[in-house]
C-alpha cells in the first residue's frame, strides 16, 4: 500500500464518518420496509420496549384515549421542569419562600416553568386516575394483566405521594397547614390506639409522623425530608416502576382486546402471515423459556407496524398533553400566598384538590378518612382482578353483565348515596352532636365515610348476587366510589369555607 | 392513522405557537420591559445608547434586602438619569437615608424582589407586606425608629403655635414652608433649615445667647456664613430690632417642639395624638401598655388579607396598604361595626384625628434587623429602657389614663361599660393620700378594668407612676390630702348591722357583695388593702361631689342619713370581705 | 458429569441445604442493612426546642378570660384564686383552635371545644389537653407543653 492510498483511504473514511456513525447508531439503514421498522425498534433502546407490530384495535382512540400516554408525558414534564427549578430552589424555611418568589419574578421563564411543573402534575394526577378508570371499565385488569394492575395501584399512589410533597415546597401558609394536616393525618392512627388505651406500648401513628416530619411540628427537618422524597426517593420509585409497568404492557400482550377485535377492526381480506396462539411451528429457544409463546402462524391479519403507527399515536398523546400544559400555564399562574405562619392556621386550611376529597371524610374522623378508608379503597381496588376471574366482556368498554346500564344505574346510586349521606350530616351533624359522651371508637368506626362506604360495598354485594357475577359487583362498587370521589372533592373544593363550614358559595363567607 | 397524524400536527403547531407567544411574552411583553422602553424614550439622545434595558436591584445583606424596585424606578437606581416630576421615573426626595444604601422596602414595605407593580407593591390578595400608601410615606420610620421623644398633643401644639406667632418661620424653613424672608426684604432663607433640628441637635443657648449679643446675631446660628457676618453694622441693628425677649415659658415650649422635628412630618403629630388620648390604657406596644385590646407592636404590618374586610365601610380596597388604612379609619369610626365583638368603644374622633391614628398604627412596625444596624434611639429604647415618648406628668397621663379617666380626670362612660371613675375630683383627692394613688396605679383593680401598672405588669416605673400622680393632682386643681392621723383599721362598728346598712343604702349601686355595678367594686383585694378605714368612712360621709356618690351624713328626702357610728358599722362590714379573702 | 440434553431440565434437588441456607444468610444480612439504615431518618433526639417555658400572667385577666401568650399555643385561665393551662392544638390534626367567648373553635375542621377542652362539635377524637403549670409567686407561671394533666387540674395563685 502506497503512502498516497493510505492518504486517500484516510480521506474517504473522514467523509463517511457522518454516515458510518448515523449507520452505526441506528443500525439498521432507513426504516421504510416493514423489516427495516421493525429492526428500528428493536435496534433502539428506548424504543425496543414497543412491540413490532400493534393491533389496530390498540390503535383506537376510544380504546385508551392515549390517557397512559398523556401520564407519562406529563410526568415527563415534570422531570424536566422540575429539574430546571431545582436550580434556584433552596430547601430551607423562609429561604424556600424567597427562592420561589425569586423564580416567580426575576428568574428568566421562572414563571413560567413553574406554573407548567404545577400544571402538569396536576395532569398527571388526572390523566393518572381517568387511566384506572379506563383500564377498569374496560376491564382490562383480567388474567394475565392482573400484577400489572397491582403496579399500577403503587403508581397511582406514588404520584399522589409525589404531589403531596411537592405542595410543601413552596413554604407558604397553603403548603404549611396543608402539610400540618397530613402529618398529623400520619399520626392519626393514634384515634384508634388511643380509644384501645395501647398508645404507650404501640404507636404507629406517631412513628409515622415522626419520620416524615423528623421533628413534632412542621420546620427545616420536614421541608428537607419532602424535598428529598420529591425530587429523589419518589422519582426514583415511579421511574422504577413506570419501567415495570410497560414492560408488562409487552409481556402481558400488549393492550386488552376483545376476542373478535380482528372482526370488529374490519381486517383486510385474505389470509397473512401472523402471530397466533396456537403455534404451528415453534422455535427452539421458546421451548427452553416455557409458557406462551411467540410463533409464526397464519391467520387474518389485524395487525400494522408499531413503526410507523403506533409511534404517531403516542407523539400525538403527547404533544396534546404538552400543548395542555403550556396554554394552562400560560392562562393560569401557580398559585403562591403568604410565608408560613406556624401560630396562624389559613381559614379554610385546604390541600390540592385531588386531596379535598378525603379531606371531607377527615372532618368525619381523622384516621378513618385519612388512612382507613383510602386504605381500604386501595386495597380493594388491587383485589379487584383476583376476584372477577371471568372473561366475558374484556376489551370492551363496561364490559360484563349489565354493561353500560348498570353502571350508569350504579353511578345515580352512588351519587345519590353520597349526596344523602354529606346532606344528613351537614345539615343534622353526626354522633357527637346528640350524645356528647359517645366514645371515639363509635365515631371512628361509625361516620359519614364509614357508613357511605359499607352502603356502597352492600350495593356491590346485592349486584352480585343480582347478576351472579363478581364483575357486576366491582362494576358497580367502582363507579360508586368514583361518583364519591368526585362529589366529595366538589363540596371539598367548592362548598367548604372557614371553620370547614358548609356555604353555598364564596360569596357567604363570613369576613373573618 | 391520518386523524392521529392531524391531532399530532395541530397540537404541535399549537405548542410552537404558545411557546412562541410565552418567548415574545418574555423578552418584550414584561411589564417593567415596557416601563424602560418608554423610559429609554425620554432619555435625552446622548444618554440613550447607553442605557440597557436589564433588571436593576439595590442588595443589602445586612437588611436581607433585594429590592428591584428600581427596575421601573429608574431615577432613583444608582447610575441612572432621574427624569424629574415624572411620578415614576422621577429622583429620590431628598432624605437623610440614601436609597442607594438602605434599599426601598426597608422604609416603603412592599415586596422588593418582585418585578410586576402588583405584586410588588402589594395590591394583591395574600401578600402580606403591602407598601405603605404614600400619604402615609412617613409611617415607614417607625420600622427602626423607636423613640421618638413625643409629647402629647397639647404642649406640641403649643410649641407649633408660638413658634408660629414669634415669626420663626420667617427665616428658618420647616418642613418646607417659611424661610423666604431676609432684613431688608430681600429673599432666601437666612435661618438654618430646622426640619431634622430635632434629630441632628441645636444649640438650645442661641437665642438667650444672640439677645445679649446682638451684634454676633447673624453668626450665631452656628454655620458662620463669613460673607454675611461683614455686613455693616445697620445690618446688625436691624437684626437686633427684629428680636424681641420671647415671654417667660415661651423658649421652652418651641424647644419642646423643635426637639420633637425629626423629619418625619406627620408621623410625630400622629404619635403625639396616641399618646394624649389613652390609647395605651388598653393596648401594648413593645410590652409596655394595658392588655384588655390586641398588642399593636406590630400593628402597621397586618397582614391586609386576614382583616376581614366585609365590615369595614369606608370603601376600602380590598388589597394592599390601602385596604389596612382603610379598615384601620374605618375600625377608628366604629370599632363594633368592623370587628365584631370589639370592645373598644367610639371614642368620637374627628376625621383629622382618625387620620393621624391611622397613621401612627401604619408607623407601628418591628423589623428583625441586626442590632449593629439599629438607630441609636431605637437601642435607647430597646436596650436602656428608655421610653419612646417624653416621660413628663402630662405625656404620661395622657398615654396611659386618658381613655378612661378622661383627659382632664373627668371620668368617662362608654355605651355598653360602666363609668370610669372621676380622678380629679376633688372630694376624692382630699382623702386619698399619695400612698393610696401609688398603690392603686402599681396594683390596679384586679378582675376589673383597672390594670395593674407597676412595673413588672404593665410597665410603669415608681417615678413615673409618681409623675403620674402629680398630674393627676394638677389637673385636679391642686388638692392635696389631708393627713390621716389615725391607724389604717380603725373602724370597729357592729358588722351586722353594717350589713343590713349596706344591703339598704350601698347595694344598689356597689352590689350586694361589693362585686360593683354602677359604682365601683368594694369588693376588691387592692383596694380593701391600700385603703384606710378613714378613706372609706370620709368617701361614705362626705360622698363625692359631681358624681353618683352622695353625701350620706346630709339630710335627704330620697334617702336615709346616715349617723357616724352607722358608716362606721357599714365600713367594718365592708372589712369582713378582706379578712374572707 | 452425566451426559444431559441441552433441552433436559437442570434437575433441582428439593431439599438444597447449602443454597438455601446461602441464599437465607444472603436476605438477613440485606434486611439486616436496610433495617440499620432506616435507623438513620428516626432522630434519637427531637431538634423541637424546649416546650417548657415562663409566663406572666396580666394582673388584670378576669375570671374565665383566655390568655394566650404571644406566640405560644397554650391558654391560661384563672378561676378564682387557681390558675390552669391549656393546649390549643386542635386534637384532631394540629391546627391551632382560636379562643372564643364559649370556648375554642378550629378553624381547619370545625372542631369545637367547651371552656374546659371538652370536645363540643367535630371531628376532634380528644379534649384538649390540660397542661401542667407550676407557680413560682407573682403571677408569674412554669408550664410544660410536653406534660399533661388530668382536665381540672389546677394550681393556687
């Protein structure tokens, strides 16, 4: 080899370069055969978590309305802005305050990436819950997507977690009394201890409390604990499991369809190649992993690539959630009132509003609205695919006996119900005002939550037994619970003033 | 597919379009971006390139300030043209505090780190440190200022009068008026401004001092212009016939007046008022005052947000400085009609006074700065324990005791309370000795609405309450007490038939166990201690001209006389209670 | 070394003492290490100053009147010649009950208290508690936020 070859070689390797290194990043050359795509994805690291080919069903609108998607967008919102304010935000009483008013006025785009931090995880807060209902309703919990359901009732708490905390950030009289009260909301399983005389040997309430304040009022040791659960132990966990999570969406087989999605979706005429239950032919490696399995058979084809299909679905879900974001945060700025003041509590003393809620069944009784029954919710709700073992109606949006009839009847129930039971104690109070001695364990086990609940679980019970089937009855318990959810977060948000009194409207509130 | 890639289009270009319009927003929408454009507008040329449209701030550490109001308040940031008369972009007044050292927030309130005028100035719901209103400018001394030795009302006004009619304004300028007089007619002020005389100090020898030298009377105002003092002799005749001998008393009182101008025009008068009218019988500044209405040591920095405004009537704003002065006035007006359930009665102000009072509670702030950066008269009052106002009889009887006794110890009554006792009266300075007045002040009336006010409760010192006492004697004409040549217990009468005496003729008025009622409480520890058998058998005797109290040993139609061995029999009765006790 | 397919399962045996055993030391000393660590956020001493402190009643406070020094969320009463303290924070989830003419009022849950602590109204599962208050002449008061009484325990002027 002459020194002059050497030179040009040298030469046409310095043009390649872009090329080879685009080549080499991506791998496979332009995605624009269906075996191209699918190496595309698979070739990529954050896009080998799709599939190769989705189902048209999947692609649907009316099938997800790409709520999961708008969740993790808006949480991918939140990462960044967060981020971002992490670089003015001091995590120290007073200085906390003057950071945020800082960012607010002077910090170029402060404002604006913090009303978007607010406005998305308000988003994701919603997206978040639309997302349970929608993969309830659909029944899409059922075998063999029932862990992941699990995985998503942790997900659902985390971001309530992650919401919570970021609401003391800002150190003002909203974030101070709001923490104050979910502190001692922590505590409160002391209401039980208490009343069984057992506080002394066994206290979870205040082992509670005190790790998450570090002290026995709200000061720099709880703001440094929030601020550590919000921007790391949290996010950490969500990530985690947000990984979980779509890892089973591929190994659950992608999203819940119903059995004759194929007919319904209109598939082209004629026989393709597909991927089938029953395998005609198998490969050697799936005989090594056992269990369902991946083989190549022929059948009628429902299915199209993930690239380029499935990948404009999720960019569109996305782009709406952040063209969401950005006109909220435009039109509405995040709210910021005055420097906490621990001798002075806010009247009325409010959390976000997607706590109002359980703040109404607080004012009933601490532990029982705060931890009883939201735990109990909980619970049940990650019961729920163990118990409904039936397959009739899966895919399908109120799928199940009774369908779309039964749950608008069980949501007038639920409605009704709930508005009968704040109406009896709003307007005759409860046990402590007629019998002044009755002990606290009465009121903790019988209140206006307790009693709404057990209404509500003897609905579902009595819709069992109706429709001899479990479905029924989580049909009808989880509407319940969504229409009490939602009407005690309206009278939470809107018709709770100072002293937690009942007020038609703003208006009537007394002036001090 | 195609709907999909529509929404995915539409929302993208939606974004682009929103983040487009919050990118304009912020480089060329901001309110204060557009304050310095029009401000680079009025700059003369030459000036013009050089100013930068940026945020501009004055940072004290010390004060744990950011102030960046002078990002639209041009012409007072440092290194900027001050555009003059404009409201905005106009200079700084001319005070003794450089803005450029201390900040603005430290005198104006407000929030100094924000840079939208709502939001800085305060006119907006939960910001709890609104700008005092300009009209209240002055207000904002009080953050540092302590000790202001105000005089009541009375001697100031004086002082403001005399040095008024006795022409002083015709050489000497205060608080910009007069000084435009010279001999001979022509213009310009020929005295020293005397604005700050009481703050930076004068000679108080220079006026007895030029009339026995009239000749050195031009330089002995102290600044010596030598150009002036070569003027001829005629000039020092004129001089000397422009100076009358000032009447005896008459020096002293403009002194009083020129200590109290410390250059805040207003706020002194203001403070004067508050402490002629009793206002600290109730209530505490700093520790130092009653306790039956709310501590005002802080009450100019109220948070406007938690006032409650649905009462206030007086059309008040809603948010800011100007909601708190408003509700303020208003509550002054009729306090029961603001804050429900108040205590405090309608005292009648006229609306000048109102607006004085308003003010002073503006002026009532406490800030946490470090000691080292305190004024020396606010380590005075803080650290010395001097008082921030002048301790004479009259300033102290007029902070502590006006409300209630009444500013001339008439005595008052209030819709709704029972009467406040005549002090000046002078049936009861005969009897009551000075002994019995001290204790009274140091012990006051437990359980009633008299507060003890030694010094360990409420805050006044055995000189003062003395000072106190001596007022009260002068206002009430001078009376003296009569020596008591008897022991304090010397009533032995039969204590059953004073009860049945008492339960006759007192019980009405003192109510059947003394516990008071249109009278006073008989029934009370200090006073069954502090005063003698002779007090209370000459109060029962004698009774109290001018008052409800009878003379119960003069005949009556309406009432039974009572002979001397009868009152001695009700007042062992009204012994018993103390031995009960 | 038996000859085995590939495709043959590996055989476990049931009872693999060594692995078991291994694996068991393995999850102790993790749970062992997380418990250790969770020793960490639990303070072994509270930074809350000092809930103990020095009060001055005003001479005049009438019978039954609240007083509540500034800053402090505590309030002392006199009734006769004995003087009593009490908490006002709310038993229900800490917020600061206000003083009023018939006994306390919170403003977060509309809890109500009668004079003496006893819960009225609301939520609140307890009276407020009675605090402990040592005389030390002059009406001048110890009282310890940390130390509760029984309700109706008082002490002489």
């Amino acid at each position: 080899m002459s020194r002059g070859q050497g030179m040009a070689q040298f030469l046409d390797n310095l043009k390649a370069a872009p090329r080879r290194f685009a080549e080499s990043a991506w791998r496979s050359g332009t995605p624009n055969t269906d075996r191209s795509r699918s190496s595309f994805v698979f070739g990529n690291v954050f896009l080998h978590l799709h599939p190769v080919r989705t189902h048209r069903w999947s692609l649907r609108w009316s099938t997800t309305w790409g709520l999961g998607i708008a969740s993790v967008s808006a949480f991918l919102i939140t990462l960044v802005t967060g981020v971002l304010l992490m670089f003015y935000y001091k995590p120290y009483p007073d200085v906390a305050y003057d950071a945020i008013k800082d960012i607010h006025f002077v910090v170029p785009t402060g404002r604006f990436i913090r009303n978007l931090h607010r406005w998305a995880g308000n988003i994701m807060a919603v997206s978040v819950l639309l997302h349970m209902a929608r993969t309830f309703y659909t029944a899409a919990y059922r075998k063999p997507r029932e862990f992941n359901w699990v995985v998503g009732m942790v997900l659902l708490v985390v971001t309530l977690g992650l919401a919570f905390t970021g609401y003391l950030l800002p150190w003002d009289q909203l974030a101070y009394w709001a923490i104050t009260i979910g502190a001692n909301i922590a505590q409160s399983p002391r209401e039980v201890t208490d009343a069984l005389g057992m506080t002394a040997v066994f206290d979870p309430g205040g082992l509670q409390k005190l790790l998450l304040l570090g002290s026995e009022d709200v000061g720099a040791e709880a703001l440094i604990r929030f601020y550590l659960l919000h921007v790391m132990i949290l996010p950490l966990v969500l990530v985690l499991l947000i990984a979980v999570h779509f890892w089973r969406i591929r190994k659950d087989g992608g999203l819940t369809r119903p059995e004759d999605a194929d007919r319904r979706v209109g598939g082209p005429a004629g026989i393709h190649p597909s991927f089938t239950e029953a395998p005609q032919k198998t490969y050697h490696l799936a005989a090594v992993v056992r269990g369902r399995t991946a083989a190549v058979g022929r059948g009628p084809e429902g299915t199209v690539p993930a690239m380029p299909h499935l990948f404009y679905a999720e960019m569109a879900a996305l782009m709406l959630t952040v063209f969401v974001c950005l006109l909220l945060s435009l039109l509405i700025d995040a709210p910021l009132k005055e420097l906490a003041n621990p001798s002075v509590p806010e009247n009325p003393a409010k959390a976000p509003w997607y706590f109002l809620g359980l703040q109404e069944l607080v004012s009933f009784s601490a532990f029982m609205g705060g931890i009883g029954i939201p735990a109990i919710v909980i619970l049940g709700l990650a019961l729920i695919p163990y118990l409904d073992r039936e397959t009739t109606g899966t895919g399908e949006w109120f799928g199940g006996p009774g369908g779309g009839r039964l749950v608008a009847g069980s949501a007038v129930f639920g409605l009704a119900a709930v508005l009968l039971v704040e109406t009896f104690a709003i307007r005759l109070g409860w046990i402590r005002e007629w019998w002044l001695a009755a002990p606290q364990i009465l009121i903790t086990l019988v209140n206006p939550g307790t009693v709404l609940t057990l209404i509500y679980a003897l609905y579902s019970i009595w819709l069992v037994r109706r429709h001899q089937s479990g479905r029924a009855g989580a049909l009808g318990l989880f509407t319940c619970f969504l229409c009490g959810f939602v009407v005690l977060t309206i009278i939470g948000t809107w018709f709770r003033g100072p002293n937690w009194g009942f007020y038609w409207s703003r208006a009537h509130w007394p002036g001090h | 597919m195609r709907g999909t890639k529509h929404l995915l289009l539409w929302t993208s270009l939606g974004a682009l379009l929103l983040l487009g319009w919050a990118a304009y927003a912020e480089n060329f929408r901001q309110e204060w971006r557009l304050l310095q454009a029009a401000y680079r507008d009025r700059l003369p040329a030459d000036r013009r390139a050089e100013f930068q449209a940026q945020l501009r701030q004055i940072v004290v550490p010390a004060l744990n300030s950011v102030d960046r109001c002078v990002t639209c308040h041009l012409g007072m940031s440092p290194g900027d043209t001050a555009l003059p008369g404009d409201r905005v972009f106009g200079p700084h007044p001319d005070v003794s505090h450089d803005p450029a050292q201390f900040g603005c927030t430290v005198c104006h309130g407000g929030q100094g780190r924000a840079t939208v005028k709502a939001d800085a100035h305060g006119d907006v719901r939960h910001w709890p440190e609104p700008m005092i209103p300009r009209r209240h400018a002055y207000a904002g001394c009080g953050a540092c200022h302590t000790h202001l030795a105000i005089p009541e009302t009375a001697s100031l006004d004086r002082g403001r009068a005399l040095f008024e009619r006795h022409d002083c304004l015709a050489c000497h300028r205060m608080e910009g008026r007069g000084g435009t007089l010279r001999p001979g007619g022509a213009g310009g002020m020929e005295g020293p401004d005397l604005t700050a005389a009481g703050a930076r100090g004068y000679d108080r020898g220079w006026y007895p001092g030029h009339l026995a030298h009239p000749e050195e009377g031009r330089t002995g105002a102290g600044d010596g212009r030598a150009e002036a003092a070569g003027a001829a002799g005629s000039g020092a005749r004129r001089w000397q016939a422009s100076f009358a001998p000032l009447p005896a008393g008459d020096p002293q009182a403009i002194d009083i007046y020129l200590g109290s101008r410390v250059g805040a025009p207003g706020l002194v008068e203001a403070k004067a008022l508050f402490h002629s009218i009793g206002c600290r019988g109730c209530h505490s500044i700093a520790g130092v005052g009653g306790d039956d209405g709310p501590d005002l040591t802080r009450e100019g920095q109220r948070d406007p947000g938690q006032l409650g405004l649905t009462h206030a009537t007086g059309g008040a704003s809603p948010t800011g400085g100007a909601a708190l002065t408003g509700w303020l006035a208003d509550h002054f007006r009729a306090p029961a009609r603001v804050v429900a359930g108040s205590a405090m009665p309608e005292i009648g102000l006229t609306d000048e006074q109102i607006d004085r009072l308003t003010f002073y509670m503006m002026s009532l702030r406490r800030s946490d700065y470090p000691e080292a950066l305190w004024p020396k008269d606010r380590i005075r009052a803080e650290r010395f324990g001097e008082r921030e106002f002048a301790t004479d009889g009259p300033t102290l009887y007029g902070t502590y005791c006006a409300a209630c006794h009444g500013r001339q110890g008439e005595g008052m009554r209030f819709p709704g309370t029972t009467a406040f006792p005549a002090i000046s009266n002078s049936d009861f300075l005969a009897i009551a000795s000075d002994d019995f007045l001290r204790q009274t002040i140091r012990r006051g009336r437990p359980g009633r609405r008299m507060p003890a006010w030694g010094e360990k409760e409420g805050g006044l010192r055995p000189d003062e309450i003395d000072a106190v006492i001596a007022q009260v004697r002068r206002i009430g004409g001078g009376v003296v007490a009569r020596p008591d040549p008897r022991p304090a217990r010397w009533a032995r009468g039969d204590s059953a038939a004073g009860a049945r005496l008492y339960a006759d003729a007192c019980a009405s008025c003192h109510g059947a166990t003394g516990e008071g009622g249109e009278g006073p409480a008989l029934h009370n520890r200090v006073l069954l201690e502090a005063a003698g058998d002779t007090y209370l058998f000459e109060t029962i005797r004698r009774g109290r001209r001018g008052t409800s109290m009878a003379a119960f040993s003069d005949a009556s139609p309406v009432r039974r006389t009572l002979e001397d061995e009868e009152i001695e029999a009700i007042v062992t009765h009204i012994r018993t209670w103390e031995v009960k006790r | 070394m038996n000859e085995r397919s590939r495709l043959a399962p590996e055989p476990m045996p049931r009872r693999d003492f060594l692995g078991l055993s291994a694996m068991t030391s393995a999850l102790v000393a993790l749970l062992f290490a997380g418990i250790g660590m969770m020793r960490l956020p639990k303070a072994a001493v509270l930074p809350s100053p000092s809930r103990r402190f020095r009060v001055q009643l005003p001479e005049s406070l009438a019978d039954g009147e609240a007083y509540v020094p500034p800053g402090r969320a505590v309030a002392f009463y006199r009734r006769g010649d004995t003087v009593y303290a009490m908490s006002t924070i709310c038993t229900h989830l800490g917020c600061v009950v206000r003083p009023t003419a018939s006994g306390f009022d919170c403003p977060c849950h509309g809890s109500r208290f009668g004079p003496d602590g006893a819960v009225l109204k609301g939520p609140a599962p307890k009276a407020l508690p009675w605090l402990q208050v040592r005389a030390i002449g002059r009406n001048a008061y110890v009282v310890d936020e940390g130390r509760t009484v029984p309700s109706g325990t008082v002490v002489q002027a």
